[in-house]
C-alpha cells in the first residue's frame, strides 16, 4: 500500500461512517443483514443489536482493521517503527 492507496482507503473509510451512522437502527440491521448474505454468511441468533454495533460491524465488514492499521501506518510512518507490510519499512 503506498500513500495515495492509504490516504483513499482513510477517506473513504470516514466518509462510509459517516453515512451509514444516520440512518435509523433498523435500516442498519438490514444492511448488515444484506453484507452478511453477499459474502454468504448468516446469523442464526444474536449478533450486534445497538446502533453503535450495527456501525462497527458494518464498518469492519467493508474495512477490516488490519487494513485499516496498515493504512494508519504508512500515512504516519516513523523511523524505528517497523512493519512486515510497509514497504518502506521492508
């Protein structure tokens, strides 16, 4: 990932949040429940039932946290801090 790739995923990461964090809980359980059925994965019982659940799941469906940190890593890369990934680091 270099730094436009890292700077993109960041952008759009902030700007998905911010849409899907107003809309109602309901409509967020049905996209969550649509996400989950296009990757072809269902829930039988429980799973996330707050408005701030529903978001973090959905988020991290469409923007894994790894990826997320990798992103975070090469925008504020520091000498001595070293990651497998980083391909000034490598």
């Amino acid at each position: 990932m270099n730094e436009t790739q890292a700077r993109t995923i960041r952008e759009a990461h902030d700007g998905y949040v911010k849409s899907i964090y107003r809309k109602p809980k309901a409509a967020l359980a049905q996209m969550y429940r649509s996400e989950l059925a296009d990757r072809g994965q269902y829930i039988l019982f429980g799973g996330p039932s707050s408005k701030d659940e529903l978001v973090s799941a959905l988020v991290e469906l469409r923007y894994p946290l790894a990826k997320m940190n990798e992103s975070i890593h090469v925008l504020y890369h520091q000498d001595g801090i070293t990651n497998d990934v980083c391909e000034w680091c490598a």
